[in-house]
C-alpha cells in the first residue's frame, strides 16, 4: 500500500484542543491538481480525511477541492496527522507521519511505537525530519513561540488570581480559543491597553519575563511579549530593577499600581561560566567543553525572574539551568 497515491489525514484525538491539521485543504487541493492523471506511486490521486468538528477546518473544506471524508483510511498508504491516532488506527503495511514522542523513548508512549513494529508499518516522525544540511526542517518556530507566549500570560492570570491579585491576564484566552494570530494578538493589545491604562498590583511587581536564548522561539514569545507596555532591560541591570521597586514613592505620588512590565534576553554567558577562569566568555569553547562551564543562573537571574520563558535548546552534556534543589 506504501506510495499508492492515496493520502488519509487522521481526526485529532490526543487532546481536546487539538484543533491543527497535517494538511490545509489549499494543500490538497494543489496535491490533487498535480496528482490526479498520474499512476500510482507518482503523485496523489485521492485523499481521504476524517470528519472533525473541531478541526479548524471544516469537512466542507476539504470537499470543495475534491477530498473525500470517511472514517475509513485502509485504503490510503500514507496517513498524516498531528499527534499520535489511537492504537486501533495502526495498520498493516501503512506509513505514517506524525508527532510520536517516541524516539527518546518517553514511556507513555512505548505501546504506540510497539504497535507500529508490530504490524511493520512505517512511521516517519515529524521530529527526525532533517534537510541535507542535517538539521530539522520541523521544530519550534516563531510559531510555538506565539501560542507558548499567549497560554502562559492566561495561565498567569489564573496564578496570580489564586494568590489575591485580579489582573488583565484574566480575561485572555487560551491560544486554540482564537481563530488566527491576528484574532489572538488583538486580545493580548487588548490586555496591554487595560495594563497602560488601569495598572498592575504593586504587590506583584515589578513583573519580570525572562527569556532564554534568541532562536525563533524566542523571538516568536517576545513577539507577542512586545504588545504590552514594556521596557527591556539588561541581565545586569535587573537587581537595580528592583532596588527601584523598593524606593518609597515620592510625595504626591500613588505607589499601589504599575504600568509596564518588564522584558530580559538572557544567553549562555548570562547561564555559566567557567570553572577556572569567570571572567571570560567564550561561547564556541562552552559548546566543545560544557563539562569545564558551571551554572550560575540560579544566582544571576533566577531571584528576579516572575515568569521564565524558557526557549533554549538544551541537552544533557550541557549544565541544567535550574536543578531541582536550585528551584
């Protein structure tokens, strides 16, 4: 069945907000075009999508430009989808493509990965997908950024209501609520507005993103970071911050609000430094020889940070950025 020219985009069912599909219908509608007088194995004669009430795009969609919608994909030799279908949709001789959570052997997992070796399917998972430069060509983007950005400023608000303060942040949306970007960062200027005009609790304050690294990620959080009132300042500069927060107001002057939040990039000279000689940063050495560098995030930064968001990659050689003692 693998490269029979028919393709199956599976029904979402991992999470409840999963709203995401492997291919838009624009997309298929340009597989189709490209596809239909070819034999099989070279294109795409059909595609087969499960009907979704909750996929951002509706089934009719998909019709318009010629899918077909069934539950029952044994015909296609190619399956698309965003998270892992459930145990049953794994057939025999099928390739698969999505997100698995698999090759690092994440336990909860296991039975799925052990289902696809079982009936010798294929799976092609959207995480090893590499160019031939050997990098990924499917990871966090400006994208991931947004969304990380928008869910945490709701969770925020949910926080801070727990611990007595009432904030803007309540009245955001989680990030599957909206319809587009533009729909989501209209509620986020919206919460900005509220913060210029009415303020934040002083008891809060001052309030303190912490961004790690600068890749797409990062600048994809501080995108949306930037539609409130804020001011970034320097990793060094942050224990000044709140010197200041300390000062008594002046007379005459109201100290029970703030307007603005505050924005920080920190990078791996801000996280370590070296074991014999502190002074001096040099980030190609820190990459070859992690195992000379030790933390210091957990001092520098850490006591002044409200909200880490934490967008650097990181893997085991490396020093942690926060063990669980320093936490």
């Amino acid at each position: 069945m693998l490269g029979n020219g028919v393709v199956g985009i599976l029904s979402e069912t991992s999470n409840k907000w999963e709203r995401r599909a492997p291919l838009t219908p624009s997309h298929c509608a340009r597989l189709l075009n490209g596809g239909r007088d070819k034999s099989p194995g070279q294109g795409v004669a059909r595609i087969i999508v499960q009907p979704s009430s909750k996929r951002i795009f509706h089934d009719k969609h998909y019709e318009e430009v010629g899918c077909e919608i069934s539950d029952d994909l044994s015909a296609c030799g190619l399956v698309l989808g965003i998270k892992m279908p459930r145990l049953e949709m794994i057939r025999p001789d099928t390739a698969y493509a999505f997100f698995s959570h698999t090759h690092k052997a994440q336990e909860e997992n296991m039975p799925l990965l052990d289902k696809i070796l079982a009936e010798r399917a294929t799976l092609f998972d959207y995480e090893l997908v590499d160019g031939d430069n050997g990098k990924r060509l499917i990871a966090f983007g400006k994208f991931a950024g947004r969304v990380a950005l928008i869910d945490l400023l709701r969770g925020l608000g949910e926080r801070y209501l727990n611990l007595g303060y009432s904030t803007p942040f309540l009245s955001l949306g989680a990030s599957y609520m909206y319809p587009s970007v533009t729909a989501a960062k209209a509620a986020v200027i919206s919460v900005g507005d509220e913060i210029a005009r009415e303020g934040l609790p002083s008891g809060i304050c001052p309030l303190v993103f912490v961004f790690t690294g600068s890749g797409k990620g990062s600048l994809g959080a501080q995108e949306i970071f930037k539609l409130l009132p804020h001011t970034f300042v320097d990793p060094s500069k942050l224990p000044q911050l709140f010197e200041k927060a300390r000062d008594p107001p002046l007379p005459g002057q109201a100290s029970e609000r703030v307007f603005e939040v505050y924005g920080c990039v920190v990078t791996s000279q801000d996280m370590v430094e070296h074991k014999d000689n502190p002074k001096v940063f040099d980030k190609a050495d820190y990459y070859a020889h992690p195992e000379c560098y030790k933390p210091v995030f957990h001092e520098r930064i850490a006591p002044y940070v409200s909200v880490l968001v934490n967008c650097f990659y990181w893997e085991e050689r490396f020093p942690r950025l926060l063990s669980t003692q320093q936490l």
